[in-house]
C-alpha cells in the first residue's frame, strides 16, 4: 500500500557511514516486534523473515536430518539496532565498529495466571484489567490478600533477565518455575556482528500434576507451556562517547509455522497498520497500486486451497482470479471487481445487514472471535480490517493504478524487517490467535506504528491471554480458524514424487499408443488426475477429529506429544526449485517425520518381514526411542521414578505385586459380556499375544555370555517352547484362538496386517518387536521390560485362566504363564535377579552414579511398557459398543459405521464425482454430508435391501468393470453391505424403548457441553458420588471426560429418581436455575433417559447395576490421594495396555 512504500522510501534514505556518526540524534531497535517460534532441536535453528515477501527457508530443511526426524528446528528473532539523524531518516545500522551495544532480554508465560479466554470477554476494559472471578487457576490464591498474590505468583514462569555486551555471547532464560518445576523458555545470544538472537522454548507443555487431562481448547488449570514474549532494550555507547537508550522492541515466542509459504489473509502486520491509522500514527494510503495493494489480500484466499480442504473446494476451480481483469481500472472490467467485493465481508456492517452476511458465502469463509463458524453470527466470522477492505472499494470503484508485479527488494531495511515479522503471523480471528491476541488491535498499545508502549507492558503480557496449553488450541481449532499456518488438508510431497514418476513414464518413447501400451497410458493418466486431487489431513495420525470413537480431548494430548512430527507446507525445495505441476505451483506438505504416515499395522508388517524391508531399521529404532521416550512415570504413585538400591528396588516390586494380589480373586472385568464378546476380547489381543517373547528375540549374540544374559535368554527359550512346538506361547495362543473358531492368517502376510483390529492393538507388539531388535543398544530397558512382564503375571493372570475354564475356553494359556512368570523360582525370579546382578556390575565398573544412570534406564523400559498406549482403554469402550450390538450390525451400528467410511473417503470423493448427481445434489456436496449421502442412497434405485449383494451399486459400480473398481478393500465392502442389509424394512418392533437408545442421546448431550461445563463455576458445589460413596465435584467429573461413568455417577445420584423424570431434581434445575442452557430436545433426552430407569448405552441396566462400569473407570477419575485407596490391581487395568496378555 502507498503508505508502506511512503516509509520505505524514508527509511532507504541512508547515509554514509562517513557522515554518520555526527548526524545521529536517536536509535532503535528493529524489527519493533519480533517473532520466535518453538522447537525441539537441540542446536539447530534458522532466522524468521527479514524481508517483506521472501520465502524463508532453514538451510537443510525445518527439521534436523534433512527434515526426517522428529527434531523441529527454532525459528530465531533477530534485532538490530538503526540510527536515525534528526529528521527521522535513517542513517544506518550499527555495527560494533560505530559503538558498542549492551543488549537486555526479559521472558515471562503469565498464562496460568491471568483470566481464562472467553472471546473478547475484557477486550473493553483497560490494557491489563481484570475480570474478577475469572481467572485460570482460580484455587491457587486470590488478588486480594498478601499471601494469596504471592501464591498466584507461582504461576508465572519468570526467569532473569539476559544481558549481554559485544559478539558471540549468550545467555539461557533457564531459571524459571511453575511451582517448583523448571521451566526453560529459551536462550540469547550475539552473531559475530553484534546482532541480538533470541531462541524460545522447546515446545514443552504439561501439567503440573501427572496425569491432569485437558478440558478446554484455551483454558487448562495446573497445565503450562513454554511459549513467552517480553521487552528488547538496548544502551548504545557511540565511538564519540554518546550513550543512548534504544527504542525498545518486543518478541514474542509462538508456535511454529508450519505454512511459510502461505499467508494469512489477515496479518498482524494488517492489524497494525489498521490500528496506527485509527491511532494517528499514520495515514490511509493516497494512492492504490492493484499489485501492491489489491492482488496480496485476494491471493491470499486462493494459497489457502494449498493448506484448506474448505479453500480447496471453493477456489480450485474458480474463474473469478483472473488478474489481468481484475487488475485493469477500465469501466469494462468494473462487473468482475464489483463481483468480487460483492463475495467480501464488509466490516463496516452492523445489525440485520452483519448478520446477513454472517454465512459461509462471503469471505472470508473463517472464523471469528468469538467462537466456529455460526450463520447469523456476525461475531463468529472473520472479516478484512477496515483499511484492507476501503482500499478494495476504491479498487472496485476503480480509483487504483494497476502497476506491475512486486519484486522482492532484498535491502535490510527498519520497516522491512518491522514488516516482514508480523506479516508472518496470524491477525485473526483472535479466538484466541497464535502469536498474540485482541490486544494487539487496541490503538493504546502503542507509542508508534508496530512499536509497543513499555509503560504498559511487562513480560508475559502479550501472550498471556493464549491457549494453554497451545496445543490444545492448536488441534481443535481446525478447518474454520488459520489454515496458512496451522494446515488442515495438504498436499503429501510422495504424492508429488508419484506424479512425476508418472510424467517420466508417460515421456517414455518406448511406451507406445496402442493396444496394451495405450491401456498403461490411460491408467496412469487416469492415476494423475486423481493425485492432482488429493489431499490428505495434516495432523492425520495424530487423533481423527471426526471420529466417533474420539474420547473428549484426546487429539489435544496427541498434539502435546505429537507436535514435532508434523510436516512443513513449502512452495520450493531445499535447492530453490519451485514445485510444479501442467507448469503452475503447488505447495507440497514436507519434513514430515519419518514413519508418521505409517500406520502401525503397516509398522508391525514391516518389523516381522525385516529382510524384506532391510531399510526399515532406522525407522524402526526411532519407533523405539520414540515409545520408550512417552514413559508416563505420573500414571500411578508406584510408577514414580526412585533411585536405586537392593532394599528400595524390592519394596517397590513387593508392593506392586501385593496390590496386584489384592484383587486376584475378584472376577475379572470379562464377566459383564456374553460369550461373543470374549471371544472378540482374544481375538483383539491376537497381535500383541502372536509375538510373545519378540523383545528377547535377539538377547544372546555369538560367544560367551555373562549371567544376566543367560537369565533372560531362559526366559527366551521358555517364551518360544524350548524346542517344543506346542509349547511354543505364540502356538499356544494360536490354539486358543482356533479352540473357539478364530483362524487368522500367519502374523507375517498383509492379511493378517489388514484384519479389522483396533488400531491400538498394535501398540504393544511394535514396541516389543522394536526394541527387541537392538538389545545393544536398549539393554537396560529391555531389562526393566522383562521385569513389567514378567513381575506381574502370577496374580493377574491366574483369575483370567479361572474366569476362562469356567465358560469352557481353554486357559492353557494363562495358565501356563501364571505357573512360569512366578516371582520365586520362575520368570519373574530371574528378571529381578538379572537387574540385580547387572547394576552390581555396573556399580564395580563405574560406583553409585553410573548405577542410577542405569537404573533410571532400566525403570524407563518398565514403565514404558506398563504405561504404553491406550490399548486398555480403547478395547474396553470396543467391548461395550460390541457386546451392545451382540456382534451383529444394527441399523443405527450399521449407519454409524457407514458414515465413518463415508468421511474416511470424502477428502478424495468431493472432487472426483464432477457433475455427476444423486437425488438432484451433486455428489461432491453430499460427500460433505454423510446422512444426506447415505438417505440419498436409500431412496435411490442403486440398493437392494433385500438382497445386498445384487445392488446396483455392488454389481455395476464397484464390480471388475465398474467405475469404482477397488475403491473398497474387503473389509469396507463389508460395511456397506451391513449399510445396505440394514435398510431391510422388518416387522413393527414390540411396544417400549430401543435399548440403549435414550442413553445415546444423554451420551451426545453431555459430550457436546462437557468441554465449557468441566470450566463453569457453578460445577465446583454440586456433589456427586464415586462408587465408595465418597462425594465429587461435578467439575471434576466433567474434567475427567468419562462421559459414561457421569452418566452412572448422576444415576447413582441424588438429582435422580429413576423411572420419574418429574420427580427428579435433576430436571427441575434444567427447566429452572439452568433454562435456556439445553435446548428443549437435549432436555428431552435427559427425561427420556431417566423414564426408562437411567439404562447404560446399548442395554437397558438398572442404575444400582452400574457400579462395575464405575469401578472399570474409577482410577482415572479419582485425585491423587484417592487413587491410593483403590488396590493397584485395579488401577493398573486402566494404564497403557490394560493387561499383561
């Protein structure tokens, strides 16, 4: 814009250094607000933007080892500091030979301590006022006494400040606290000339106590992270012996961008300027140049295709981006420019008309700040700032010039670098953002244009009203909020790599066009125009936000975790050559940690067919590191790390195996299910039981061998059957499985990959498979490994062989390895002695240090293993949802599982149909919708309830000759067809409720309010009972995201009455205190819910009957101190795997 250029021009007016040193009248530091962003690296870095419209580009790739591991590099500020003479042109920047610069950096995250985000709840109150009662962790202290301010004051990570004076130097900001936990946020240092580098955090958030689930996409008590911003000062010492105080600048430390390439449609740096002309720091432009000020903001909406499946949708194919028109002032072009304004938001709109324009038809089609998109919500759409959208008026008016295409200036100018930081970052929505926040648009904030008021600030205050974690924030806030820097569908770079394998193919002279060469030609052109269509989820393999299965929060822990495997989204490769496809640009998602698009089933294919896939042994000893690394020492007190000695290690193995005694003649968890059901419970620990033995595979090399391996390779030779077929455990289960009708195929075949298992059931047998390959490299925790597997087996193991005999299933297997794995004289015995005898080794070679070295390793491969997944979980909630539908698909299981398939397909399938139509919708918009597509279906002509298999749809789409020809593998194929069959029309069903149906809708009440209510004051008081009576903040429930043991918590509760919806309190507060709260059919539910005596969801049980599913849930729910009352037996049900086999 002209005002850019205005500045540009006077800052370019630079004098000689010869003439300098005399005209100096100020100095200031420069970019005025700078930008550092998270990452994992130990050393590596690279430089954030300095110059407005330049890709940045970290030499070797975003991540450390050519971009595939998963080490994200920081993305460093870097400030200057220029010298302006008199009337404010700028003389040039100082080097250590014009004087010397005594550099200060202070860092501080205060988000733990101020209020919780609401939107732009205290957007009108003064800079850092208040909201009283609102704050984040609202039970450390209060603000109005001594004692309770210097509680909240723990809350804030506040190290010393950094100073540092001339070349090469550094400091850490590594001596803050959140409590009294160590929380680095980064480090400073000098370049060789003098220059300041600031480095932020690694990325790092957790809780403060183990185990504390997120609640919030924002606001998440006793949880931290390591993000801050804080004030840049500068003294100059000048070569005449001047002393002056810089202009001070900020940086703000953020997440990383993982789009650099791509642009917000809406900058900080917009918001900037919008708010200095508001502030009278400057002015609107004169002037109006259609490529310098027009053609970025409309652009911009089109990269969003590259990064957006929404974008990609609307713009893909979009005639209305033609620049030559557009860019053209005459009367003839005018329909095209008004055309285009017409599809704008206009900010200037308030009432009827803002809300008229509150839709997905005007863009842009994004967010707002005050929550997701809402039609009729003016507040819930982003919009252009005023300056960006009066400028397209008088564009459209056609008062501009069209001038040429920007060329990069690579100059190192003041405003450049000013520029070219915020224009990185996201300036909205600010809901809450991910730089900085609303504060950033308020015109008090600053003393100039981009230049913040120091009076005002101090550290931490920027980025205290951000996500905590930004994680949380960071994976729910998808699809509708920033797209150029937080990706949501991209374009895989094998996907390229494909491409131009085809083109090579097809340029090939020796492929000819006829006959059999023209059928290989039409196929691979018929396979490029559908890659050119693709587009994958970029957090894919993380947690799928649209499943049904999703516990509350669960990708948020993932992206916690996760982060750093993510790719990159890049225009050009590491060497500058653009990307390109048919000549035109695309942006390719890059540095992707290796492996992160390989399922695990995909993984455990791979590790047992390791000669066929010899190149798999980097990626597998990543996978090990990468498990044994997620050891949650926090998920049970006797997990907690000690140090070592022979009494101290034995207590603690006392103690676990006497909780473990404690229940073993409990019945197990099973007895709630039919026969059916356990027999599916065998079959989905198939996996995991198969490779029994697998992390001693490789224990015993060639040579002599010392006692510690000779014990483990004892247990080895038993694990395998010690030369005796039918003793061999994998063959035991194996029997097991086909006693009861299980055949799979053999571990080894892509069948047996493809079987229809949960996906964490793969969980445990890549681990110890993994691990088991580089004994060397992993020999204490594959001795802490034995030890979890071994130590544990008697007592948990014995009362499943029980439960097994008695409903006539072989128990061989559990049998066998209660009898082997005892701690006296069996397997367990000599995984404790083998840790013994190696740590007394280790102490005679290297004393009591080296010991503990070692030991913690050693516990590291225990609690990895006790602790790994979520296998435990997943198979207990799979197991409900089975035994509901009795192993047989229901219509609503059926429909349920046909619409997960239907999403699963989509991002391919809305652009591959064309034209075509179903029931007058085109395909592409159903596939968006999947009841529309599959009701559409239904009343079409294509299924044949009657008869699945003789479907229109089976036997001339997806047959040999049909367009669909192996769009389906086998086991998808089966869900249609249950889709299909389940469309049959039965008899009327007998009088009374579905079972399970009411609890269903209660289920999906509570899981869409359970986020805000698990954060709303009013939920500290109510109390309702765990299943030892003892009473429990309805808060914490909701915190706890177990939805189904709410449901057996209110149903135990006093607020309900079972069968008497009227007479319970629970439906009085609804329609009193809580009107307007639920929505009349969410009401509705409850009092269904309750009238058909508060059933379980998929079986009608009585609320008395529900004390099982508590006590299945009830270690998780429960504080710490509670915990300890439940036997260990219980609680180690719900961590990691769930059970030993």
């Amino acid at each position: 814009m002209q005002l850019i250029v205005e500045i540009l021009a006077r800052y370019s007016r630079i004098s000689s250094r010869s003439e300098g040193a005399m005209a100096i009248a100020r100095v200031a530091i420069h970019p005025a607000i700078g930008i550092m962003r998270v990452g994992n690296s130990e050393d590596g870095y690279f430089v954030g933007p300095e110059v407005p419209g330049a890709r940045i580009r970290a030499e070797g790739g975003f991540k450390d080892n050519d971009g595939t591991s998963s080490k994200v590099k920081r993305e460093a500020a870097r400030f200057r500091v220029f010298s302006f003479d008199e009337t404010g042109a700028c003389v040039g920047e100082l080097s250590p030979t014009d004087g010397q610069i005594e550099w200060s950096v202070t860092l501080a995250n205060t988000k733990a301590e101020w209020d919780r985000f609401e939107g732009t709840s205290g957007e009108e109150l003064p800079i850092n006022g208040r909201r009283p009662g609102a704050y984040r962790n609202r039970d450390v202290g209060d603000l109005d006494t001594d004692d309770g301010r210097r509680a909240r004051d723990q809350l804030k990570i506040t190290p010393q400040a950094v100073t540092l004076q001339g070349p090469n130097q550094r400091g850490a900001f590594d001596d803050g606290r959140f409590f009294d936990m160590v929380v680095p946020l980064g480090e400073a240092r000098t370049d060789e000339d003098g220059r300041l580098l600031v480095l932020g955090g690694r990325g790092v958030s957790a809780p403060y106590m183990p185990g504390q689930r997120i609640s919030n996409y924002a606001n998440n008590d006793w949880w931290h992270d390591d993000v801050s911003d804080g004030p840049v000062t500068a003294k100059v010492k000048l070569g005449d012996g001047r002393e002056l105080v810089a202009d001070p600048a900020w940086v703000i430390c953020a997440p990383p961008d993982f789009s650099p390439d791509t642009i917000n449609v809406v900058t900080l740096f917009d918001v900037v300027v919008d708010t200095a002309i508001k502030a009278g720091f400057a002015k609107a432009p004169k002037e109006i140049d259609f490529y310098r000020d027009i053609q970025p903001i409309l652009n911009r909406g089109l990269q969003a295709a590259w990064t957006s499946g929404r974008a990609y949708e609307g713009h893909a194919s979009s005639d209305m981006f033609d620049w030559q028109i557009l860019g053209n002032p005459a009367k003839e072009t005018k329909k095209a420019r008004e055309a285009m304004l017409a599809r704008i938001r206009n900010p200037h709109l308030t009432g009827a008309e803002a809300v008229a324009q509150a839709n997905e038809r005007f863009m842009p089609a994004l967010a707002g700040d005050n929550g997701d998109c809402a039609d009729g919500k003016p507040d819930h759409w982003l919009h252009l700032t005023v300056t960006q959208y009066d400028m397209l008026v008088r564009w459209t008016k056609g008062d501009f010039k069209t001038g040429t295409p920007v060329q990069v200036d690579n100059r190192i100018t003041p405003e450049g670098l000013d520029r070219a930081a915020l224009e990185a970052c996201a300036g909205g929505a600010f809901y809450p953002g991910i730089e900085a926040g609303w504060i950033t648009r308020n015109p008090a904030s600053y003393v100039a244009m981009g230049r913040l008021d120091p009076a005002k600030f101090v550290a931490g205050d920027l980025t205290k009203r951000m996500a905590v974690p930004w994680q949380a924030d960071f994976f729910e806030c998808n699809t509708w909020w920033w797209p150029a820097q937080r990706p949501d569908y991209v374009v895989p770079a094998d996907v390229y790599r494909r491409i131009e394998q085809i083109e090579a193919e097809l340029a090939n002279a020796a492929l000819g066009t006829t006959g059999g060469d023209q059928v290989i030609r039409d196929e691979l052109t018929s396979e490029r125009a559908t890659l050119i269509k693709r587009r994958e989820l970029w957090s894919r393999g993380l947690a799928d936000p649209d499943a049904a299965s999703l516990a509350v929060h669960d990708g948020d822990h993932a992206m916690v975790k996760a982060w750093n495997r993510l790719g990159f989204v890049v225009a050009i490769a590491d060497d500058g050559t653009p990307y390109k496809v048919d000549g035109e640009p695309v942006l390719l998602e890059t540095d992707r940690a290796l492996g992160s698009d390989m399922s695990l089933a995909e993984a455990f294919y791979r590790l047992v067919n390791i000669e066929r896939f010899p190149e798999f042994r980097p990626m597998a000893k990543l996978i090990a590191e990468e498990m044994l690394s997620k050891a949650n020492y926090g998920a049970d007190s006797l997990l907690l790390p000690f140090p070592y000695t022979v009494d101290a290690f034995r207590a603690r193995m006392n103690a676990i195996y006497d909780g473990d005694v404690a229940v073993m003649d409990d019945p197990v968890g099973l007895t709630k299910y039919s026969k059916a059901t356990v027999v599916e419970n065998l079959r989905q620990k198939a996996p995991m039981n198969l490779v029994d033995g697998a992390w001693l595979a490789n224990i015993m090399s060639v040579g002599p061998c010392d006692d510690v391996r000779a014990r483990l390779f004892s247990i080895w030779n038993d694990e395998v059957g010690n030369g005796t077929t039918e003793l061999n455990h994998c063959n035991v289960y194996d029997a097991l499985l086909r006693s009861v009708d299980v055949y799979l195929p053999p571990i080894t075949t892509e069948a047996f990959r493809d079987l229809d298992f949960i996906p964490s059931a793969w969980e445990s047998p890549v681990f110890q498979v993994a691990v088991g390959m580089f004994p060397e490299s992993f020999f204490p925790e594959l001795l802490g490994m034995t030890l979890y597997l071994e130590w544990e087996a008697t007592p948990t193991l014995l009362p499943a062989a029980k439960f097994y005999q008695g409903i006539g299933i072989d128990p061989q297997f559990y049998r066998m390895h209660a009898g082997i794995d005892n701690v006296t004289t069996g397997h367990g015995a000599l995984a404790r002695e083998a840790i013994e005898l190696h740590l007394d080794e280790v102490r005679r070679g290297g004393g009591d240090d080296a010991v503990q070295a070692e030991w913690r390793r050693i516990w590291n491969g225990y609690v990895a293993w006790s602790t790994l997944g979520t296998f435990g979980k997943d198979l207990g909630v799979y197991l409900d949802k089975f035994e509901g539908n009795a192993g047989v698909p229901t219509p609503d299981y059926a429909r349920a599982r046909m619409a997960d398939l239907i999403r699963k397909k989509a991002q391919y399938a809305r652009t591959a149909h064309g034209a075509r139509v179903l029931g007058a919708k085109p395909l592409g918009e159903l596939f968006a919708d999947p009841d529309a597509l599959m009701d559409a279906l239904a009343a079409s002509t294509l299924v044949n309830p009657d008869s699945p298999r003789d479907s229109k749809f089976i036997t001339d789409t997806i047959s040999f000759r049909g367009p669909m020809y192996k769009v389906f593998n086998p086991k998808e194929l089966d869900v249609v067809l249950d889709w299909i069959g389940s469309l049959r029309k039965e008899a009327p069903p007998s009088p009374g409720p579905a079972p399970g149906k009411s609890a269903d809708r209660v289920f999906k009440v509570i899981s869409d309010h359970i986020a805000r209510a698990a954060q709303a004051p009013e939920h500290k008081e109510p109390m309702l009972p765990d299943p030892a009576g003892k009473p429990k903040a309805l808060a914490d429930w909701f915190a706890a995201g177990d939805v189904d043991a709410l449901m057996t918590a209110l149903a135990a509760s006093r607020y309900i009455v079972a069968g008497n919806a009227d007479g319970s309190q629970l439906i009085t507060i609804f329609t009193g205190q809580m009107v307007g709260v639920l929505t009349a059919d969410e009401v509705d539910a409850f009092r269904s819910w309750i009238k058909d005596r508060c059933p379980a969801r998929g079986a009608h049980v009585a609320a008395g009957l529900f004390i099982e599913k508590v006590n299945f849930a009830l270690p998780n729910l429960l504080a710490p101190d509670d915990r300890e009352a439940v036997p260990y037996g219980v609680r180690r049900q719900h961590i990691g795997v769930g059970s030993l086999h």
